[in-house]
C-alpha cells in the first residue's frame, strides 16, 4: 500500500469541521490519535478550570443559593432541559431567577418579564445564574467555552442543516453566541412575543456565530472567548449598554449568506426538476 505524502500546502486546502493548532494550523481531521490527544487536552482544560471555579466562587454560590431560598418559594435550582452533542438532551442546572408558579411560558425571556423576581433579575444580569452549569462541566455534559444550548424544542423546529453544525461539540457556558445575545439584545425589541423576536431577530445569527467557532475551535479562542464573557458581564454590570459587534461577525454573516444562497440554489434546482 503506497503512503501518500501531504504538503503543509495541501493540507491547509481541506476544510472539516475541526481545526487544531500544532506547529502549523494544520487540519487533520482524519488522524484519530491526534484528535483523541486534542479531546483529551481540551476535557482536562474544562476539569481543571471547572473545578477551580467552583472553589474560588463557593462562597458566592453559597450567597446565591441562600438569597434564591429566601427571597421566591420553591427549588433553589432550576432544571432546564437542553440539547446536548450531538442533539442528545441532557439536564442544565441554573440557579432558579423566575416564580416557581410561573416558569411555564414563553422558552424565552423578554426585557421586562413578569415571571422573574426581583433578586432572580440581578442573578441573570451578573450571570450568576449560570454558574451551576460548572457541575455539568464537571460532568461532562458541558464544556466551559461551547455554542450556547438550546431547548430540544426550538432545536427540532428551527435548526437548519447549517444550525444541525453547532451540535457537533459540547455546548458551553461562554461562545461568541451567547456574547452577541447579551450584548445586542436590544435586537430583540418585542416583550409582547419574546419568543418569536427571538427566533426572528437573534437566533439565525447567534447560531452563524456558534458555527464560525465551531470551525476554528481551539483552546487560545477559548482563553480569548473566556476574557471577553468576564468583560462583557462586568461592563454591563457598569451599566454600559452599548458593544460593538463581534470580531466573528463579518465570517458569520459571509456563512449564513452563503447557506441561504445554496438553499435558495438547491430549491430552484428542485422546482426546474
């Protein structure tokens, strides 16, 4: 059997879905060794981040947990169903921020949604709210830096083939996604259907967003997505409302114009048929 041998040229003109940083960002998606060795590096980044994170913020845990307890009756955390990798549904852990009588509804929460309590409010502005989800990491069901998960239900109604792409790593706590969502959420202008402005205004570009990391995946833009989730909730926190848009914007807007361009190929190529 003849071994081919590969330039670093030829190899830079393949395009997977994973990329990986060695001495030259070279794609390799078909040596299994090397990706099991890149899964391996990246589950102990999660491990040893999740579990220091758990350890340095334990007392706000703690101050959350108590104020969650004291201020709305019912469960301390909320149990929220999500698509995992590979679409697999598992159970996200949050702290609860809405009236446990009142969580039913809209999957999306609006501006000024009754439903969430005046702590749960301040939870969700700081993202605190979140910060159960290091045990999912520390499970395996999540990654710290990840697209964003979503509930099987709009996942199953409103995932295209390009969406179907975010689903083939773990989801996380941070990604360029959920920075857009925070930062532009004034996109989503309508509190009568918070649901449906979602799905129309955010969503398609949240999940180009999502795709675009998926495809240059590395633990440097994992660092780099980390930095700018802390930014991003501490300037807000300082009340700044206004974010310029992501870096990864340009690439994600280029990708979901291009699959519409294919789709709208494809559909008139069906109708000529």
């Amino acid at each position: 059997m003849t071994i081919p041998v590969f330039s670093a040229k030829a190899l830079l003109q393949y395009n997977p879905s994973w990329r990986f940083y060695c001495t030259l960002r070279v794609q390799l998606r078909w040596f299994p060794l090397f990706r099991a060795v890149c899964s391996m590096l990246r589950r102990l980044f999660d491990v040893s981040l999740a579990a220091t994170a758990l350890l340095l913020l334990s007392p706000v845990l703690l101050l959350a947990a108590l104020g969650v307890r004291l201020s709305s009756p019912g469960a301390v955390l909320y149990r929220a169903r999500r698509a995992g990798l590979g679409g697999i549904p598992f159970v996200m852990y949050k702290f609860r921020t809405m009236h446990d009588s009142r969580i039913q509804g809209s999957l999306i929460t609006g501006h000024a949604d009754d439903r969430v309590y005046p702590l749960g409010k301040l939870l969700r502005a700081t993202k605190v709210d979140e910060l159960p989800q290091l045990w999912n990491v520390l499970r395996g069901d999540m990654s710290i830096v990840g697209p964003r998960p979503e509930d099987p239900q709009i996942v199953a109604q409103h995932y295209d083939e390009m969406a179907m792409l975010s689903l083939n790593v773990r989801p996380g706590l941070a990604s360029p996604g959920s920075i857009y969502g925070t930062t532009h959420m004034h996109l989503m202008g309508d509190d009568v259907d918070p649901q449906t402005a979602y799905l129309r205004d955010l969503l398609p570009i949240k999940l180009a967003l999502e795709v675009v990391y998926v495809q240059n995946q590395s633990i440097s833009g994992d660092c780099a997505v980390i930095l700018r989730t802390i930014a991003t909730i501490l300037q807000m926190s300082a009340g700044r409302r206004t974010f310029p848009d992501p870096p990864e914007l340009p690439a994600a807007q280029r990708l979901l114009q291009d699959f519409q361009e294919q789709q709208h190929n494809a559909a008139q190529t069906r109708h000529a048929a």
